[in-house]
C-alpha cells in the first residue's frame, strides 16, 4: 500500500530514484537491507503515528511519578507541571531538528550520525546511546515482569509460591517483546497506534475515579500540599529539575530518525512530535499529581506507585487483571520505543554485513538480562538517575554535533550514497571525523567532576556544590550548546567541511 506522501519533501521522491542509489552500496560493508534509505513505498508514518508514539512513550510509571518527585523535593503542583513542560518544550527542538534528516533522506540515526563522526566515528555515537538503552530495557522489563507476576498471582493465589515466580514473569514478558520488535518497525507502528487510545482511556479513568474519590478538583489539590515534603526554593529546584525533563528524553532527541525516516512528510514530523510529546507529558503528570493526591485523601497518607495503588482499589479480579495488562503495554510501548529500536540499529551499523536490525534486537535483549536490572532496580535510587545524568551530557554534545553538521555546516544537503561509502565523502581520516571528537571532548570533560562528585555521594546531592557541580546540574544544557558552537567554530576555521556533491532533489526546498 502506497500512503499519500509529499514527495518533495524527500531527497529521494521515487523508488526508481532509489534503485540507483542502492545499486552503488549494495555490495558496501557499510550496507545492509535493516539500514537502507526508506523510500516513499515505506513512508507509512502518519502524524497520528507519530502522536501516538509520544503517547506511548509518555504513559509510563516513570511519567506518572515524574512531578511527584519534583513535589517531594518542594515543588507545589504548577511549579512541577510547568518545570516539565518547559523541559519538553525545550528537548522538541533537537527532535525536530534531527527528525528533519530521517524524514527527508530515509536513513536511521546511525547512517545520519556517519555525515559528523565519519563512517567509523559514528560508532562512537551509536554504541554510547546503545549501551544505556539495554541498561534501561532490561530495568523496563523487570518492571513489566513484576506486573506479570501480580496478574499470575490474581488468577492463580498459588503462583505465589513457584520457585523464581517473578524471574519466569520476567522471562514472559522479555519474549512478548522480542516477539514484537523482531517482525521489524511496521510492527512497532501497528503496536504504538493501537496501543495510544488505550492508555489515555485508562488514564483518564484513573483521573476521574481520583477526582470522584478524593472528593472533587479543589479538594484534592488543596491536599497536594501534603506532597511537598522537602522545603527547598522553587528556584534551586528548578534548574535540576529542568535537566532532568530534559535529559528524559535525551536520548530519543539522537536517535529520532529511527522513527520519522518512515514520515509521510515534514509536516508529519513535526506535528506529530509537537502535538504528541508536551501534552503527553503534561497530561500524565497532572494524572500523576491528582490521584497520588487523592491517595492523601482517600488512605491518609500518598501513594505514589501506580501499581500499588491498583491492588488497593477495591475492583473485582477481571478488572484488575484488565487494568493491569493496560500497565504491561504501557511498559512495553515505552519500552519498544525508548530502548529496543535505537539500539538494534546502532548495534547493525558495527557490522552491517553479519548483524541485521533483528540481531541488534536479540543482543538488546540479552544484554538487558545480563546487566541483572532486578539489582539495578533495587539500588537505583540516585545512583542510577546520577548515572543517566552523566549520560545525558554525553548524549547533549552528541546531538549538538549532529545539529551543527547537519544545519550549519551542511544546510541540510548530503550525498546519500556516500553515507554508505567506506571509501565516500564522510570517510575523513580513517573513518574518524577529528573535528567531531574534539568537540565531543571539550564539551563533556568540564562536567566530569561535578558527575563524580555525584556519583560518590550518598544519595548524589552534594551538601556544599562547587561552580563544577553546578555545571554538572545544567550538564545536558551545557553541553548541547558548547558542543554546537566548538564544532561550528573549528569547520569553519579549518574549512574542513566535506565536499558534497547537490543533485537537484537535494535542492528542493528544505525549510518546511
């Protein structure tokens, strides 16, 4: 089926048109079918699909607890939302921006990367936004699994007494989801889609039995105050709390062209990501603050797991098992999304020619096992989000380089075949752009400290921080922008940009 694309929107508007690029790296080691430019036959992603990606990104237990958090620590409710908001609004520019070369040269984000680092280089990138994905499926699907077991236990109360129970639920659960993103990304599209009204109809439902219950709107936020257990001012909470709503999404801000190189258009894109990502997050935090407020109410005291607040509420067994398979495909949809796409394309581009999108998905998998995510999940506490901290601002200068290359160096023009190219225009010196390196390494290493002294402290707030452990604080910020301006500066001095030779379709109007 041939959807309604806006073809000039497209580098390449016509599979014959493809058919000649493919024809000049199909024998490339830098090659495989899983990497290959989508064509317009492949450019099934609507603005719905898009929106529906975000809302199944969003609707998590990690969302949902999201501005609680940021309450605990001394927010009141619209200091949370709007801090979350703002980070949203902030991380959609660098979504956009890279969902840009997805949508109009059909390549994932390991083939877009190769056009800054060089065909080698980008494994850098690729294997640095691999490695915390598998980190992150595998604490997902413990989580799922934890929710597998709880159904287990409903329909059957002698489950509980199997040997290793929430080991085989988390077993079950692992397979459910390699058995989805193995049929490759129409599958992902199909199972996000469906997946989206669910999970707002169940939140929705969740919302409103919150309200009624805890005795209407007014009622209920006048107890969110009860929430606020730290007394800390919004303004030294908001810079942290801003990099950390920032840094949520810092990793799908890289690899987005994973999603919108199958985008009907830009428009599609755009919108799609603008309408779905902030109102998503929004939404289920404001969810998030209401019912775990309304659990001041209702038990006297907050509830802040979902999950746990589901066995509380007195429902027959059906519709707590249906309930309950809701939060196994919200855990599933985030994690489809988040962690298990990236990095089976990012693992492809190591060796293009032995692993293919469903090998890079075995090894996610596996990999996500054997980082033993039910210790990660015990321990994580601040340890774990100080980590991703330190991931965030590795991955800000990532994206950084990318948008420089692509937007000022570049002016959204690549040879698409030369990205398959050992031998092409974005080969370099030896396969490394050192220029990328560079910026990569003045951009991160200022933060270093401020993330060791994080990562070492009890509970990862230092008492006394230092001018290093406040630009650890704004670490992602920091380097997003530092990176951009080093990589800029240097190609411009040096005038090392790569040649790029502009065919007419790459000519074709690029602003939208």
């Amino acid at each position: 089926m041939i959807y309604k694309v806006r073809l000039e929107d497209l580098a390449v508007s016509s599979e014959e048109e493809l058919a000649v690029v493919r024809d000049q790296v199909k024998e490339s080691r830098l090659f495989n079918e899983d990497l290959a430019p989508a064509g317009p036959k492949r450019r099934t992603w609507g603005t719905w699909n898009l929106a529906a990606l975000w809302v199944g990104l969003a609707i998590c237990i990690t969302t949902y607890t999201l501005a609680s958090g940021l309450m605990a620590a001394g927010m009141n409710w619209w200091e949370a939302l709007f801090t979350i908001g703002l980070g949203n609004l902030i991380v959609l520019v660098p979504l956009i921006l890279n969902g840009h070369a997805g949508t109009r040269y059909g390549i994932p984000f390991p083939i877009f990367v190769r056009a800054s680092f060089g065909t080698r280089g980008a494994n850098i990138a690729a294997l640095a936004r691999a490695l915390v994905a598998c980190g992150w499926f595998g604490i997902q699907t413990w989580l799922g699994g934890l929710a597998v077991n709880a159904i287990l236990i409903v329909l059957w109360p002698g489950w509980a007494s199997v040997p290793a129970h929430e080991f085989i639920a988390f077993g079950v659960f692992w397979i459910v989801q390699m058995v989805v993103i193995v049929r490759g990304m129409e599958s992902v599209r199909i199972f996000e889609t469906w997946s989206a009204p669910l999970l707002l109809v169940v939140s929705l439902a969740l919302l409103a039995w919150g309200l009624a219950a805890g005795g209407g709107i007014g009622h209920v936020f006048a107890a969110s105050v009860k929430l606020q257990q730290g007394h800390a001012p919004f303004w030294l909470l908001f810079g942290p709390g801003l990099m950390a709503n920032i840094g949520y999404w810092a990793t799908l801000s890289l690899n987005i062209p994973d999603f919108t190189r199958f985008a009907r258009s830009q428009r599609t894109q755009v919108w799609g990501q603008a309408i779905g990502l902030p109102l998503s997050m929004i939404l289920f935090s404001f969810i998030g603050i209401a019912v775990t407020a309304a659990t001041v109410v209702i038990y006297g005291h907050a509830v802040w797991n979902p999950v746990t607040l589901l066995t509380q509420i007195k429902m027959g067994p059906v519709l707590l098992i249906l309930v309950m398979i809701v939060i196994l495909i919200a855990q599933a949809a985030v994690n489809l999304g988040a962690n298990v796409v990236a990095p089976s394309n990012d693992f492809s581009n190591v060796a293009p020619r032995r692993i293919s999108f469903r090998t890079g998905s075995i090894i996610t998998g596996i990999i996500g096992v054997v980082s033993f995510p039910w210790l990660l999940y015990q321990s994580a506490g601040a340890y774990i989000f100080t980590w991703l901290g330190g991931y965030g601002s590795l991955l800000g200068a990532i994206g950084g380089i990318m948008i420089a290359d692509y937007w000022l160096v570049r002016h959204q023009r690549l040879e698409l075949a030369d990205l398959y190219k050992p031998d092409g225009n974005y080969r370099y010196n030896n396969g490394f752009n050192g220029i990328a390196i560079v910026a990569l390494l003045v951009a991160v290493v200022p933060v270093i400290p401020g993330f060791i002294a994080a990562a070492t402290t009890p509970g990862g707030v230092v008492a006394h921080p230092g001018i290093w452990d406040r630009l650890y604080t704004f670490g992602w910020l920091f380097t997003f922008i530092v990176s951009i301006l080093v990589y800029w500066g240097l190609t411009v001095l040096t005038k090392s940009r790569a040649p790029v030779s502009v065919r007419s379709t790459d000519l074709a109007d690029t602003a939208e």
